[in-house]
C-alpha cells in the first residue's frame, strides 16, 4: 500500500444492515489506521467485518480493502500470529519417523 499512512486517525463503521441489531460492534474511531486494522483483522468476528467498512480520511475500505491493508508489508504493527502457520511450523520442527 505505498503512499499509505497509517499513522492517520480512522473509523470503523458497521455494516449498514447491522447497525440496529446484533452488530457485533458499534462505530468505533481510533487515533491511528494501524489500529482499527488490527482491531478490524483480529478482534472482529469475521461475521461483523463482512459488511463494515474502514474510512481514513477520504478514502473507504472495505472488507478486503482491510485485510489487504493488514498483510501489507508497511503494515507498522505486531501481527498476530497465523493459527495455520503455527501448526505447518510444528509439523515442520518434528524429527522424520524412520
């Protein structure tokens, strides 16, 4: 995401059709992008992102539009680690059965 600074101020906001029920969360505004990413990708049940969408400044992203914003190599914060990477990693580490 080049050109894209994710120390900006943003908001979440919930899917429209959620908002009166059951909307797993309610808009929430975060002093930086970097933040409501993460909220967004490891907080958020992945039912609740579907629908939502992140606005920084001008620009809105939705569902992928965040996720890509995650796995982007500028992404500044701690990611927390992949449930699926850690089992191929402990698979990999255990001695070959001969």
């Amino acid at each position: 995401m080049a050109g894209f600074n994710f120390n900006t101020a943003a908001e979440l906001f919930p899917a429209a059709i959620r908002k009166k029920k059951r909307a797993g969360f309610a808009y929430r505004r975060f002093g930086t992008a970097a933040e409501a990413v993460l909220f967004a990708i490891e907080q958020l049940p992945p039912d609740s992102l579907n629908g939502a969408y992140l606005q920084v400044d001008e620009a809105r992203f939705d569902q992928s539009g965040i996720r890509s914003l995650y796995e982007s190599s500028d992404f500044p914060l701690p990611r927390r680690p992949r449930e699926d990477a850690s089992a191929e990693e402990a698979t990999a580490a255990e001695p070959a059965k001969t």
